[in-house]
C-alpha cells in the first residue's frame, strides 16, 4: 500500500526518486527542479505548513529524545530506533497531558519556573 502524496525535503528530491514516484503514481510535494514561469501558481501553503510540522517532530526527536545519536549498521534496526524513539515521544506528550488533567505536578516539574501545561 502506498501512500498518494509524498512531502519531501528537497535533498530526497533527486531526478531518480522523482521519476520513481512518477512511475509509481505518488504526488510529490516539492519544489521543481527547473526555474518556475513567471505565472506559475504559488506552493500549496498546506502542504508547506504539513511539512514543517513534520520537520520539527523530527527536530523534537533530535533534540530531546537522542534521535541524532542512533547509528545502526542495519536498515531495519534504525526503522525500529526511529520507531521507538518517536514512541517515546507521544508516551511523554500523553502522559504530561493526562497529569494535566488529573492536575498532579510530576516530580520533575516541582520546581515552580518550570511552565506547566
């Protein structure tokens, strides 16, 4: 099953993985790679705006849960780091927002600077 719309960054948008898309029947999201006409349609503001949620989930990732610090020597295992790494990351999301709910301060949050949601 494949998705039908890719949102890409522009380093994953080579000649090779546009065509295979093209093959494949997936809209790409990117920029072309040629110069746009002068009354070319400006980008699609949603899916910029898609794109750049996904981009600071991943910053997110690299920052606070140590995601710059896989490296393995196996494709599947770093689907698997990645996986566990972005599992973690909504594990923390849904558990600061049900404490919210209960409104109970984690210990790690008794320190009154520290903004809680």
């Amino acid at each position: 099953m494949l998705p039908s719309k890719i949102l890409a960054d522009q380093a994953f948008t080579t000649r090779e993985n546009r065509k295979l898309c093209k093959e494949l029947g997936i809209t790409l999201g990117a920029k072309p790679l040629r110069r746009p006409p002068k009354n070319a349609p400006p980008a699609d503001k949603k899916d910029i705006g898609q794109r750049s949620e996904v981009e600071g989930k991943c910053g997110t990732l690299k920052t606070r849960y140590g995601w710059e610090r896989i490296m393995p020597r196996l494709p599947e295992t770093g689907m698997a780091s990645i996986a566990v790494a972005a599992f973690a990351m909504n594990l923390a999301k849904r558990t600061l927002a049900l404490l919210s709910l209960l409104a109970l301060r984690p210990p790690f949050l008794q320190d009154e600077r520290v903004p809680f949601p």
